[in-house]
C-alpha cells in the first residue's frame, strides 16, 4: 500500500480546506508544504498491531463488562483492494465507531446520550489472503456535532488500513445506505464527485446477514486509482 495517489484518485477526495466542514480551516496549511524526505525506518519499520491482534478482536459485541451491548447487531465485511481489483492481503484493518445511541468513549464528549459499558466501540483484524475483512458490532447511531446550526453526522464507521511500514496507513469513513443525513453532512458532501462519494456507502448484504440474530453490510475498500475509495488526508 502506498500514499501516493495518480491524478484521478485524487479528483475523488476533498480539498483539505473545505469552509463548510469549519475545522479544516483551521487544519489546513495556510502556507507551502515542506518536503521532507522519508526515512528508511520510515518506509519499511514495522508498525504496532498486526502480530497483537487476538481472536475476537473483530468482535465489538463481546467485550462488554455486564453483557452484550445494546443496539442493532450488524456485520460489516468486505475486500481490500488495489486499483486493479487484486486482493490485498494481511492489511491491518481497525474500526471506531460511536454506540448505538451516537456516543463515543471520549473524555471530550459532550451529547449528552448515554455511555455503554458493553461497548468500547474499537475493533481490528487481519485480511485474509483474499484480500477479506469482517467485524461483528452494533450499528452507530447519529450524533451532534456543532459544526453548524442543528448540524448532525450521519451514521458511520471509521476505518484505518495499515499495510506494513509506519506510513502506510489510509483512513475513511463507511456510511449506511439511505441515511436521510448524507445531504446535509459537510463531510461526506466535500467528496464532490459523486460516484466516488458512493463508495463511502456500503450495502446491504443478505448473503451476509444471519437469520434472527444480524443484519449484514457489505463495504469493499479500493486504495488507490480511477475506483479509490475517498480517504482522509
């Protein structure tokens, strides 16, 4: 995996200063970027995570200090992939998320909705040699956020790919199909084009739904090239 993007990957992600997502703003260079050059260590070191993760580890719903967490029960899997469809193996994938009623643990949290304690709402796990990944969790539900007046995120699950060196990381943000939200979200709304913002979406899946006990959602994730899943810089 790489952070290097052709020239049609990069007309899929948001410019950095986007003024309706007001904090990139003051994120964004004001003034021209430095280059600096990597280092070896940079470029092949190990990263922390791929030989810590444990079985279960991809399981938010069983880590709870009482029982199982409240909310919808989903499963969330799909590929990892290069631009040429080609399956990316043994990437480390790791998801957040907010619980079921759009709370984080977070000590800057201020909805006022109420904490889990059967839900840490982290998770990780190792793609297979296919190149495929899959959580079990609970489906996030929507939070203010005070970007704007009566601004609200729609549902969403972060996730980060690590390949195997300390740069190679790529986060996004997987959304659920017909969220009324979307088109309000300064967000998801950055990535302007929209078959691109489409891949944020994921789909429902029947064939991974298990009868009486989760609903299933497929989310396949293209690194880079003309089908790139937008990614946050």
């Amino acid at each position: 995996m790489a952070l290097v993007y052709p020239l049609e990957s990069l007309k899929a992600h948001p410019p950095r200063p986007y003024p309706p997502y007001k904090s990139t703003v003051k994120r964004s260079p004001s003034k021209p970027l430095i280059i600096m050059p990597h280092t070896l260590s940079e470029l092949t070191g190990p990263v922390y995570g791929h030989e810590t993760v444990q079985p279960g580890d991809d399981d938010l719903t069983i880590h709870g200090k009482t029982g199982e967490p409240l909310g919808e029960r989903i499963v969330v899997h799909g590929n990892v992939m290069d631009e040429d469809g080609r399956a990316v193996p043994d990437a480390l994938v790791e998801v957040w998320q907010a619980n079921a009623s759009g709370r984080y643990i977070h000590v800057g949290e201020k909805h006022p909705a109420p904490l889990d304690p059967n839900f840490t709402g982290a998770g990780r796990c190792i793609t297979d040699k296919n190149g495929h990944y899959k959580f079990i969790t609970v489906k996030p539900g929507a939070y203010p956020w005070g970007n704007h007046h009566n601004a609200w995120r729609p549902a969403h699950i972060h996730l980060s790919i690590f390949g195997h060196s300390f740069l190679s990381r790529l986060v996004t943000q997987m959304y659920f199909p017909g969220d009324p939200l979307m088109e309000f979200d300064p967000i998801s709304q950055g990535v302007t084009d929209l078959a691109a913002r489409a891949r944020m979406i994921s789909s429902f899946d029947l064939d991974a739904t298990v009868p009486e006990w989760a609903l299933g959602y497929r989310f396949d994730i293209v690194l880079r090239g003309r089908n790139a899943t937008p990614m946050e810089s």
